[in-house]
DNA sequence: CAGCATGCTAAACAACGTTCAACAATCAAA
DNA sequence: TTTGATTGTTGAACGTTGTTTAGCATGCTG
C-alpha cells in the first residue's frame, strides 16, 4: 500500500506572464497567513496548516519567507499599510480643524482600526522576534512613517520640534495602552464606548496641557 | 546498559513539619520558574527545564499546577504582590502632597517598578491564557486591588465616582502604554530619561485636563 | 503483616518549527 | 534532440516542545 504516488509535478507548469508563478504562490501563502491571523489570532498561524490551505509543501513557504518569523512579519507589514491608508484620510478630513479635534479624530480612527481588525492589529504588536534577529529595513520604514504622520498632526510647525515630538510619542503610547488594556480585558469587561470615553479624556486633558506649556 | 536505575525514592521522606514536602517541592518549582521568567523571560520558561533545575519531574510541575499556565500565573501572581507592595508604599508617602504630586509620584514608581523588573513585568501582559480557561479567583482579586489602589490615589472623594474611575483607568492604562512601547522598541531606542518625561508630560496635562472638568 | 490511597517518576505521545536529500521542471549549449 | 547544469518544490525526518499516564515506592490503617 501506500505506493509512493509520483510528484504531482504541479510548479513551473502555468503558462503565462513571466516570474509569475512564484509570485502568485507567494501571495496566496501570504494572502491565507493574513486571513488565519484575522480570524484566530498569531498563535493559530502554524506552518503545516498554511502549506496545506495553500496547495504547497512546508518547505516552499521556508523557501520564500525564510522562516515563520518572516511571514509573520510580512503579514504585519501589509496591516501596517491598511492602517497608514485609513490614517492618512482621516488626516487629510480634519486639516483645517483646530488641533486637538485632528489629534481626537486621529485617536479616534486608530482605536476603530484596532477593533476593525484585532487580531491583525494585536499580531503586531504580540511578535517579538528571535533575538539577534533585525526587522527588514522596509518594515521600520513603515512605522517611521506611521510615527511622521502623527507627529505633523500635533503641531503643524508653530510648536518646538521637541516638545511636538514627545507629544506626538506620549499620545500615541497612550491611546495604544488604552486600547491594548481593553482589548485584552486586564482592567475592566470589553467595552467600546468606555474606551471611546477614555480616549477622548486623555487627548482632551493632554491637549490642553499641551497648549498650556505652549 | 542503562540498567534501569530503582527509582531514587526520594519523596516523603523527609521527616519533620506536616505538609512540608509538598510545600517545600511547590515553593521551589515556584522560585526557579520566576527566577528562569526574570533572567530570560517567559519564552524560555520549559517544563523540562523547571523540572531538572528543581530535581523532580515534569509529571510533578502538572500535579502541582495543573499546566504550565499555572505556573506562569503563580508566577506573575507573586509579581503583582510584590508591585502593590511597592505602589501602596509609594501611595502613602505622598498621601499629604496634592493630587497631581501623588499621580506622578504613583506613575513613576510603576516605572521604576517596570524597569527594575522588566521581564516579570512584561511577562504579566505577554502571557495570554487558552481560550475557554480562566483566571484564578485570587489573581482576579489582586488586580482588582491594585486598580482601587489607583482610584483612590486620583481623587480622596471630592470628585464624582464615575469621573474618577474613568481618570484612573485611562491614566494607568496611558501610563503602561508608554511604558509597553519603551520597552519593546516600538517607538524609538529605549531611553529611561525619556520614557520618564513621557510619563510626566501625560500625567500632569491629563491632570490640569482633570481639574478643569470639575 | 496485608491492603489501600497518595503522589512522584519517567517513558511515551502528539504537535510543533525546521531542515535536507531527492527529484521534477526548465533552459543553454552541443 | 540530447545532454548537463540550475532552479525550485517536495515530503519525510529530526529535534524540541507541552502533556498524559502506567508503574511503583511510600506511608498510613486495619
């Protein structure tokens, strides 16, 4: 029994544009890596179970992402886009408002995001990776990025560089804690309009300490 | 070879206090899992490794607590004992200074808390129990306490409970924001001095923000 | 001494991330 | 076309986890 069926002999075989089958093989291993973190969190994301959601072996997916760290990150990388896109809008909506309605509406936008998608959201910030090991420079790009649009937000430019940027640090960090604390139900039962309370409490209160230090 | 050595029958034998072996054998898996927990971190708590490091076997860490949950919940048990001890001696040495004072007195000190024991700390949050489980009573309660602790500290009782709770929540959960990203290097290189400024821009905006809405 | 309950031991199991020899497919040169 | 080299995939196998459990030494009770 159990004759040894001969390699499907699947790869290399689609007829088409060129470099096109490894590429949409990537994606497809990413594109399901994406939807089992969304829908049952980073600790259900293992690597059998992808290379057969995918049609592909165990090894393919350590041929192309290195490792699970590096498709963990990958699919983190790709949430990080989604979220600088809804930020970003939300930034452009509220450019001729006074400050702390951009700052309020900013916090507000992220907090939607995390609940929007919190599993994604929580895989970033729940993988650590191997020590020794660096975040690819495209990844670090991002939240560069991420961090840049927040702190323009804060003070267009009638603000002290320094003081603007640990008010920018300060806030987000904040409405992150906020945030994770709910999510992960350390401080009180899940509650969305509470923490919508809370985030507009600490943004108002810290933007008037901010105007006042002015 | 390997003549199947006669088990080494080490178990109740040692005469003296009733109920002492078991103790004895619980307090030091204990030691050691929060010993491997600061040193190294949670990732690297086994149970193999507990096991050998305290001459018993791994079957014994599962009598005694039940899964490696268990343990990693007695453990962070034991932390949570040991930072209330800290934060309510912090609370009574500025119980006559005025409420902003005692708020980043209280704040720094989880700071400090934080960094002195940074991976007991992180492995509070970190941990995430399997679904379907949960927390112990007793672990429920300590979190409980440290939260009124923080309640109290915010306003003696001249301010409307609900306003308070909210403050108290949204200030920790701030605070521990800024902390969390600090230390993982999510926001930039990991600067005490820094992370400390952070800590007192957000506590004293979010307290003139406080004393306004009164 | 015989029987029983307690609870530690250590071997086994299942599932994980990861590696690697074998092999199919493609392309360039003869 | 045939040959050889190269590229890329396969799936079995390895090592390390958490967890379970049969076996047995121990102490107690009659």
């Amino acid at each position: 029994m159990t004759a040894r069926a001969p390699v499907p002999a699947m790869h290399k075989t689609s007829a088409g544009d060129p470099a096109s089958f490894r590429e949409r093989l990537r994606d497809g291993i990413l594109g399901i890596a994406v939807r089992i973190i969304a829908e049952e969190g980073l600790g259900a994301l293992q690597a059998r179970r992808v290379a057969v959601e995918a049609g592909c072996s165990v090894g393919t997916i350590y041929n192309i992402f290195g490792d699970l760290d590096g498709l963990i990150i990958a699919g983190n990388s790709e949430t990080l886009v989604l979220m600088e896109a809804e930020l970003r809008t939300a930034y452009q909506e509220t450019e001729a408002s006074p400050m702390p309605d951009r700052l309020t509406a900013l916090a507000i936008k992220y907090m939607t995001f995390a609940f929007a998608h919190r599993e994604r959201w929580s895989a970033i910030f729940e993988h650590r990776l191997p020590p020794g090991k660096m975040l690819p420079v495209d990844y670090d790009q991002r939240r560069a990025e991420l961090l840049a649009l927040l702190s323009h937000a804060i003070g267009g430019n009638t603000m002290p560089s320094e003081l603007r940027q640990r008010a920018a640090r300060s806030l987000f960090a904040s409405v992150h804690g906020i945030i994770t604390l709910a999510l992960a139900n350390k401080l009180s039962p899940f509650d969305p309009k509470s923490v919508d309370a809370d985030i507009r409490f600490i943004v108002t209160a810290a933007s008037h300490g901010l105007a006042q230090s002015r």
